[in-house]
C-alpha cells in the first residue's frame, strides 16, 4: 500500500477589504465586542456592525469563527 501526498488546495484570493474594515476585523478576532471595537476605533456600535457585514458579504462568511480564521490568515 503506498501513500500518495498532495499539495492542499489553494484557496480563491480574498477580495480586499478597506482599512477601516480591516481594523475593525483585526479586533473582533481579538477577542473584543462590537461596543468595544466601536469605542477603540471612535466610531458607533452600528458601524462597527455595518462594517463587518460588509466583510461578512464580500467574503460568503456567515460566523465569527470564520472572521478570526480569515483574520489570522492575513495577518491582522
């Protein structure tokens, strides 16, 4: 019996997100609220929201989960 490996899939390139929904990704992957995040980049909890919705649509993502792995594969 032999073992073959294969290369793991590539995944599609990540459509580019905007600064600011890059910040606000980099810290809900962090751990921190909508409310905190919202405080930390001076903004209101319905844009913060409004923001990661954004993200959410543009990359077919539905969970935080999904978020923080996304994050953490681009570095944030």
């Amino acid at each position: 019996m032999s073992i073959t490996l294969t290369a793991p899939l590539a995944e599609a390139p990540t459509p580019s997100l905007a600064p600011r929904e890059q910040e606000a990704l980099r810290h809900i992957a962090s751990g921190c609220t909508y409310l905190q995040t919202a405080r930390l980049m001076g903004l209101s909890k319905h844009t913060v929201d409004a923001y990661l919705r954004r993200i959410r649509a543009k990359l077919g993502i539905n969970t935080t989960a999904e978020m923080t792995r996304l994050a953490i594969s681009m570095g944030l």
